[in-house]
C-alpha cells in the first residue's frame, strides 16, 4: 500500500499543477508520463481520475496512506518503476533490477531519496535537450548529514530538479511521507520532460531570436 501511496503522489501532484494547486518553481508544461503502480506502463485516464478523486479527498483531510513513512522498499520499488517508464519514453537502456538498500522494511532516510533523485538525473541526463537554466536556491537551507548528499542536492536545486526548501532537502525530519516523496518525484519528472523534450520555437517567445 506505502507504494501505491507514493505513486498516487506523483499523480496527485501532476493533478494538482492542472488544478490550481501551487507548488515551488511549477512550470507550465505538461506533466511528463509516470509508471502505474499497478501494471509498471504509464498513467492512464482512470488513473487521472482516481487521483482528482483522491484530490478532493485529500482536501477534505489528510489521506493516512500518504502520511505513512516512505521506507526503503517503497523508495526502491518507486524508483525502478519510474525509471522504467522513463526508459521507455526517453528511449534510454531499460534497467535491470532495483536498487538495493540494506533493510527494505526499514524507513528510507532522506539522504537516500537525494542519492536516488541524483541517480535519476544523471541517467536521463543524456537525453538533455535544453540545459537547466540555473534556479537561486539558499544553501543553508539544506539539512543533509553528508557531504556527498548535500553536493547532489545543490546540484538538483540549481538545475530546478528539486524544491527549494521543501521537506527532501529540508526536513523537519529525517524520513519522508509518502506523500512527499510522491510530490517530489513528480516534480522532478516535470523537470526532466521540460529538459528532454524541446518546444515549439513558434509559442516560446524566449528560444526565438530577435
């Protein structure tokens, strides 16, 4: 259930982008194609709608499956299914296991979304056809307990890949809910399709010369 929970985030959070909901450095384009937890293929229309239903529910109260912790085999099972759809759309190798982490039952720590948010990065990285515009971010606003972790993050906050000041790189805790991973794995698939995909020259004033 904490799967689905993660992946009906990342929905929610497309949704929410169509729905008026704000979220930090959302843009206008459209969201890009994320796994079905149930089939592993890519989101489709019923699914759409379950999540504006569980939308309206949410906003009537906090959904307990959302606020559970996201632990180490939600963290890899999620990852593996969006990095599949994510070869498919992107025609990118397809990957060949799950990443594995030394207790799957166990809550995953923040440090291990960023490595695994970084991992994504670098593997849809190739497929760049426009170059992340660097965002301002606040630096001392990142609350990681490694270096190694911190440099990834202010690699994906200056590309737009993570929120600024949002719960993976800022906490208050050290684990995350499902709902936020969902929200912060869809927010940087959002980033990834405005990067790998280029627009029309003929509706975006700012690629047009002169």
């Amino acid at each position: 259930m904490s799967l689905q929970a993660v992946m009906m985030g990342v929905a929610l959070w497309a949704v929410g982008l169509n729905s008026g909901c704000s979220h930090p450095k959302s843009a206008a384009a459209p969201p890009p194609q994320a796994a079905n937890p149930q089939q592993g293929g890519t989101v489709t229309a019923a699914d759409t709608a379950e999540a504006k239903t569980s939308l309206q529910h949410k906003r009537s109260g906090p959904d307990p499956a959302l606020q559970a912790t996201v632990t180490q085999g939600d963290l890899a099972e999620a990852t593996f299914k969006l990095q599949s759809a994510m070869a498919h759309v992107l025609k990118l190798p397809e990957p060949k296991a799950k990443q594995s982490f030394p207790s799957p039952e166990q809550p995953a720590s923040r440090e291990m979304v960023v490595k695994e948010i970084w991992r994504l990065y670098t593997y849809a990285e190739p497929k760049f056809t426009l170059e992340p515009r660097p965002e301002p971010y606040e630096a001392q606003y990142i609350r990681l307990s490694d270096a190694e972790s911190v440099h990834d993050a202010k690699t994906l906050l200056a590309g737009g890949f993570l929120a600024e000041v949002g719960p993976v790189v800022s906490g208050p805790g050290k684990t995350l809910t499902c709902g936020a991973l969902g929200d912060a794995l869809g927010f940087f698939l959002l980033r990834v399709a405005e990067c790998t995909h280029l627009p029309s020259i003929e509706w975006s004033p700012y690629l047009q010369k002169g």
